[in-house]
C-alpha cells in the first residue's frame, strides 16, 4: 500500500448533492495520488450518507466515518483523530479545491528544514457572478513574532491588524495545513457545541502555541459563498452564540495576558456583531415576530451592559464608515435607521454578487 502524504477531512452535515458532488471530486482528482480523504458523515440524511458511500466505494483513499449527529466541531475532531498522515487539511463540504493543492502543500512541507505547525495559503472567494483573490496575508515563508501577532489580530476581528483580506479572514480551518503532531502535543481541540466561530477559537490557540507558521501565497481553495452557508441563514441563537464568542476571546486574553490591542479588538467585535444581529435575526425574513416585539427586543440588547461600555470604549478608528453609522444609531437607538442601513447594506451586496 502506498504511503499517504496528506490527509483531507471533510466534515458533511445534509450537504446540498450539487456542492457535495463537486467538493469530493476535486479531491479525488488531485494530481498528487498519495492522499488520505476521511469523509466525517455528521448524522446526514440517507440520500447524503448514500452520496458518501458510494464515494468510498469507489475510491480506496476514502475513509468515511458514519456518526450520529454532534456538530461540526466533533465531527473534525473525529477527522483529526482518524487521520494517518501527520499533514491535516480541511475542506469544507460545500466548497473545492484546485487539482495542484495537495502536490503543491507537500512540496512546500518537504521544503521546509524545521518542522512546521501551521501552514497557511490563500483562497479564491468564488459568488454567483464573480470570483475574487483572497490573500490571506502577504508575506511569505516563515512568519516572525510581530507577523503572528497580526494574524492573531486578524483572526479575531477586523480593526487593529495592519492588513485584512478582501473578503475572508485567516480564522477559517481551511486553507491551511496543520501537523498533526502539533494539533495533539498541545492539545487543540474544536470546542463542541459551538456553532458559531469554533474555527476562531481553535485557531485562537493554534497560532498562540504555534512556533513556526509559514505563509504559502498561493490561491489553492475554492471557498464558495452560498445560500446554505450558516452564515447566511436565519437563527434565533445568533446572539447566544456571539455572546458565547466574546466570552472565549475574553478568557484567552486574560489566559495569555495579551496586550490592550486585543481588548479595543474585543470592544470592536462586540459593536459589529450588532450588524450580524440584525442580519441574521432582527430584520431577516424569516423572523416572523411583529415588528413591536422585534424593536423591543433590540432596544433592550442595546440597553445591556455589555454592548453599553462597547459602544462607550469603542475606538472609531477602528471602525469602517458602515461599522461607525451602525455604532452611532445603536448609541441613539434610532430602530428605524438600523434597519434602513442594514437593508440597504446588504441590498448593494446582493446587487454586486449574486
């Protein structure tokens, strides 16, 4: 049998047949032929399950683990543990990948001298009409302590690094390559139960207990923005899971006493997790609860302390033009002018991609 190189995890929760198809496929038809594909089935419905297996069937590179339905953090926490190859990289079941992306990894890990424990390139952004360049970050080969410390910056939120990408940040676990050996030594986990931002805690820590991090530039991932993203659907929890993000950020912060750029970070996530509020839940369409319960409900979230002092401490030169309108109507609780901005915002992005 011949020696695997790398290792694919594929994470599948009822993914739509079309991306599903298409995600596997570019990982079969990689030009590097040593690789090892797990495919975690997160308790999908039986037409997806059947999809998985007749992938197996057909391909003996594929290993696919049947589960009951845990999340998607323990699905690739189960990936991790499965995987044979100390070289892990993941792919989100919706997207693809480029047919030279696990020969071009592994050339460039046989290239390296030391060992690594994360390696990171970059995507291509792929909507409806268009596909944009995503760099991650723009230096490359090995990262010095003040470049981690921008990542870090970066993959918490937008603000304080000196360098965001156009479109996606590096707090994504795909496009990347993480050494097995590292994941395990220090004992990185995806944080069951998180449905929002695990992959910014995991790789919170992963760049904190990360020696060496090289950069790759090279566009090697297809990540596609579409309506079955999570982050484009309707969830009544989706203050619960923020709240639950900022409460991680702010232990780490306080576990590896990180300087005062982190906390003005964190005051910056807390402000734009507002227009998240409104897109996800207050003004989507699926919120079916009247107008009066909706404004009271708002009205009350701005009146907690927590978004109170954020919007307080907050420095506007972190903030974009959009991000300072939204902290200024939330400050006056103008109900009406959130809403207009919110739709209008989103009405432009619509227009321009999709």
């Amino acid at each position: 049998m011949e020696q695997k190189l790398i290792s694919a995890i594929v994470t599948i929760y009822n993914t739509p047949e079309r991306y599903l198809r298409k995600c596997i496929e570019s990982i079969i038809n990689q030009t590097l032929k040593e690789i090892e594909i797990i495919l975690v089935n997160d308790g999908s419905e039986k037409s997806t399950r059947n999809i998985c297996k007749e992938y197996e069937q057909k391909d003996k590179r594929i290993k696919l683990i049947n589960q009951k339905n845990m999340g998607e953090s323990v699905a690739r926490n189960v990936g991790i543990e499965y995987a044979e190859t100390n070289n892990i990289t993941f792919v989100d079941s919706d997207d693809w990948i480029e047919p030279n992306m696990c020969e071009e990894l592994v050339k460039n890990i046989d290239s390296i001298q030391d060992d690594f424990d994360v390696i990171v390139f970059d995507c291509y952004v792929n909507y409806a009409k268009k596909q944009i360049k995503n760099n991650f970050y723009p230096k490359e080969g090995r990262l010095s302590q003040e470049d981690v410390k921008e990542i870090q910056l970066q993959n918490i939120e937008k603000g304080i690094s000196k360098y965001y990408p156009p479109e996606t940040n590096i707090s994504v676990p795909w496009a990347k390559v993480y050494s097995k050996k590292f994941i395990e030594k220090n004992k990185l986990k995806f944080v069951p139960g998180i449905i929002r931002m695990p992959d910014a805690i995991f790789n919170m820590y992963a760049f904190e207990k990360a020696k060496r991090i090289y950069k790759i530039n090279k566009y090697l991932y297809h990540y596609n923005k579409n309506d079955f993203s999570i982050c484009q659907k309707y969830s009544k929890d989706t203050i619960k899971y923020y709240e639950t993000y900022f409460e991680f950020v702010k232990k780490y912060i306080e576990k590896f006493n990180k300087d005062k750029d982190f906390k003005d970070l964190l005051n910056v996530k807390i402000v734009t997790s507002i227009d998240v509020y409104m897109y996800n839940y207050f003004f989507h369409k699926d919120n079916k609860k009247r107008n009066r319960e909706k404004r009271k409900e708002f009205m009350e979230l701005l009146d907690r302390k927590l978004y109170v002092d954020a919007i307080k401490n907050v420095k506007k030169e972190y903030l974009s033009k959009y991000q300072k309108i939204v902290k200024i109507l939330a400050e006056s609780k103008k109900y009406i002018g959130l809403k207009l901005v919110n739709k209008i915002k989103y009405l432009i992005k619509k227009i321009q991609y999709y």
